[in-house]
C-alpha cells in the first residue's frame, strides 16, 4: 500500500492543537489537517464538496468536522458528507514517525486515473 502514496512531512505532532486544523499544501494538493481528541491524525481535501468552504476552519466534533461556511458534517475518516447532505472529500493516509506527522499523497499517476 505504500507503494501508491508519497510521504510527505507536514509538521511536528506536538505542534497539533487538538480539534484544530491545519491546512498543509503540497504539489496544488490542499489538505486540512487535525488532531483529534483521541490522539488520532485524520487528513482530508481542505475544501467542501458543496461550495468549497475551508474545511481546516470547521468546528471538530468526535470524528467530525462541520463545514465553516453551511455547516455540512463530514466524516473524517471516510470522507463522507453526512445525511441528509450529500458528497464527498478525498482522505490521506497518515502516519507518525520520531514526532513528525507525514501525509500519504497519491502518486502522480494515481492522481491522473
Ligand atoms: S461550502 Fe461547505 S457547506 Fe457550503
């Protein structure tokens, strides 16, 4: 599975403020970042399938955030908008490696199939 992402290092978990994104570019990929009360990392499309609301501003609630601009929940592991909106936003892979998180990032030809 790794052979379809490219790791990229994003920034210093510590430096996480739970429940607080973080938006992390790379390549004209734009993803928001968060740590979540659990301790868990979620990375996800930065913009709202709706009207591209900056998702790295939403509110965080559990597993969820809530779109800043009209409130659409999206499930932060799945991507998923959730009922009765629908829609979707990419998700990234994650890892923690010597206190650094990295983001998983599509290969190339990934990105283009
Ligand atoms: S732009 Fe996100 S809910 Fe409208």
């Amino acid at each position: 599975m790794d052979n379809h992402v490219t790791w990229v290092s994003a920034v210093a978990y510590d430096g996480l403020t739970v429940a607080t994104g973080k938006t992390i570019r790379y390549q004209g990929e734009e993803v928001a970042l968060f740590k979540l009360s659990s301790g868990k990392i979620k990375a996800i499309q930065n913009r709202c399938p709706h009207k591209e609301g900056v998702l790295a501003e939403g509110i965080v609630c559990d597993d969820h955030v809530f779109c800043p601009m009209h409130d659409r929940k999206i499930d932060l592991s799945t991507g998923l908008v959730q009922a009765p909106d629908t829609g979707c936003v990419r998700t990234y892979s994650t890892k923690i490696e010597n206190g650094i998180v990295f983001i998983g990032f599509p290969k190339a030809e990934e990105l283009a199939s």
